[in-house]
C-alpha cells in the first residue's frame, strides 16, 4: 500500500484515519470497526463491501 494513498484515505462513513493490516490486505477503521478490503492494490472503500471487526480484532 502506497504511504501517500493511506495518508489521505479516511473512512467513508466517519472520516476517521484509517489503519493499514497488511497481513490480511485491509484498511481498519477502530471507529466504526469496520474493516475494508484491498483488491488487486485497490482499496474498496464501500462501507456495504467492509466487514465488522470482532472485539478481538480491536484489541
């Protein structure tokens, strides 16, 4: 994930800062623990194509 794009990327829904997992290829979202995919080095910035964080994942 390019430094630059994650600088600027914020959440969809909240605009918050977004979080970069690379080992599962997603941006975090701890706000509205939401998790969007990264596709191909394109990150989905769909709040319908994000899943919701467990608990577990936040901590």
């Amino acid at each position: 994930m390019d430094k630059r794009l994650l600088d600027i990327l914020v959440c969809p829904l909240c605009k918050s800062q977004l979080q970069f997992d690379a080992g599962k290829g997603e941006l975090i979202c701890k706000a509205d623990r939401l998790a969007y995919p990264i596709r191909d080095d394109v990150p989905v910035m769909l709040v319908d194509e994000a899943r919701t964080l467990s608990s577990d994942e936040l901590a």
